[in-house]
C-alpha cells in the first residue's frame, strides 16, 4: 500500500539532513512532496560566477528541483517567502521574509497543502530549528501547527476539508556527533578549521539529540545524498572544506 510522507523545511539544501529518508521512501513506492518554506535567498554564495544577491533565489531553486530530481522526490512546492537570514541580521527586518510574514498565512498555506496531499508522515524541524536559524524556528512552529490544525474543520474551512495526518515527527541534525568528525578531520590535517562546528553545542541541542526516537539505517542511499547535496553549487563550492572529508569518516553522519 502505497503512503504519502510530507517534508516541510526552510532553505533549498535543509532537504539534505533527511533526503536518505525521502530516497528510502520512494524506492518502497510511496509519494514524497517536499516543501520549501523561501528560496534562501540570504544564504551564501560559494562562486560569484553562480549567482549574485539578486538572483540567488531564483538560482537555488533551481538547485533544489535538481536535488530532488536526483532524490526522486515526486512534488516539490515553493511557498512565496522570503529568507530572513541568520538572528541578528538585516535581512530580520524585510517585510517579505519568513519571520515577519502573518503566522495564520502561513500556517493557512500549509494546511491547504496538508489537506490536498493528505499524507500519512509529516516531518519538519524540531523547536530549536537544528540551530536556531529564525526561519528553521519559525517553519517547524507553524508546520507543527498546520498538522494539528489541518485536522480541524473549523479552522481554514475555505482550505479544504479536514484531515488529520497519522504521524508528526521532527527532524533533528546531530550537531554534536558532525562536530566530532569535524574535529577529528581537523586532527588528521584533511580540513584547516570546524568552521561552522566551532562552538560547543547549545544545551538545547544537546537535549534534543538526547530524545531521538526514531531512526532509519540510510546508509545504501549516501551515494544519492551526496550527489543531491552537490547540486546545491552556490552553498558547496568545491573549495568547501567539508568536501575533503573522506568518506568513510562522513559514513556515520550521512547514514
């Protein structure tokens, strides 16, 4: 019998934490549609030869209908908003982004989607957002949100009928286990610094990862992972540090 898993996060490349997940999932013949909440438009830009500010949106969408292409992934919706950045900066305050957009548009888009794909497996962020990256927050608060409210016919009524969706999980990134490979590909002279796993873990994360409860063996799809990552060209260029670690020392991570 076939099912239908429905995955909701922020940025084109956020897809990549769980895309052995979804590949899984495809090869037993079940539907996916991922859902991407902006374009990551504020992200970085590894190769000015790829992009410019002005485009980036535009740019990484592209790479993501290439990584889920690759995936398989047989829906793949974009809902109109914009990146706002990391917390502190500018990119905060634009109007169109994310963290200022009306809480009941958004959870109200995403209720419409839940109840015209009616899937059995809903996932997006945990509350820390991985990180605490704003839009990662604020995606998995009302993603949580719709799930339950999907289910409700008194809310949205104008969304389409009520539908209540069989299981919520939410996505956690093992900060702490990539921070120690990161740091022991530094020790072994494969990458100059952790770069982005500098810093200790947050107590919020560390709790989190404490209260996993599930967890899926994707190690025969860390070839696919890998190639789907890749087509996100402006956030992995090829100087990317993380792309020197071998392997069989991202094995553990990316499986």
């Amino acid at each position: 019998m076939m099912r239908k898993l429905m995955a909701v996060f922020a940025h084109p490349d956020d897809e990549g934490v769980m895309s052995g997940t979804m590949a899984h999932y495809i090869e037993q013949g079940d539907e996916v549609m991922l859902v991407c909440t902006t374009r990551g438009e504020a992200g970085e830009i590894s190769d000015p030869v790829l992009a410019t500010p002005e485009n980036l949106g535009e740019v990484r969408q592209k790479e993501l209908e290439e990584a889920a292409r690759i995936i398989g992934v047989q829906q793949l919706v974009f809902l109109d908003y914009r990146d706002s950045g990391m917390a502190g900066t500018p990119a905060n305050d634009d109007p169109r982004c994310l963290l200022q957009a009306e809480p009941a548009r958004v959870i109200g888009d995403l209720v419409a989607l839940i109840r015209e794909f009616q899937p059995d497996v809903f996932v997006t962020f945990e509350p820390f957002g991985w990180y605490g990256h704003p839009d990662h927050v604020t995606t998995g608060q009302h993603a949580t949100a719709a799930f339950y409210q999907a289910a409700d016919p008194a809310r949205f009524p104008e969304r389409g009928a009520a539908f209540q969706a069989s299981s919520l999980y939410q996505s956690v990134f093992l900060f702490t286990r990539f921070r120690e490979i990161a740091l022991a590909a530094k020790a072994a002279g494969y990458i100059e610094g952790e770069g982005f796993f500098s810093e200790e873990p947050r107590p919020e994360q560390v709790a989190i990862e404490q209260e996993i409860t599930h967890q899926l063996d994707v190690r025969p799809y860390v070839d696919l992972k890998n190639q789907a990552l890749a087509a996100h060209r402006t956030q992995f260029g090829e100087d990317d540090e993380f792309g020197k670690i071998p392997p069989e020392m991202m094995l553990e991570f990316n499986g």
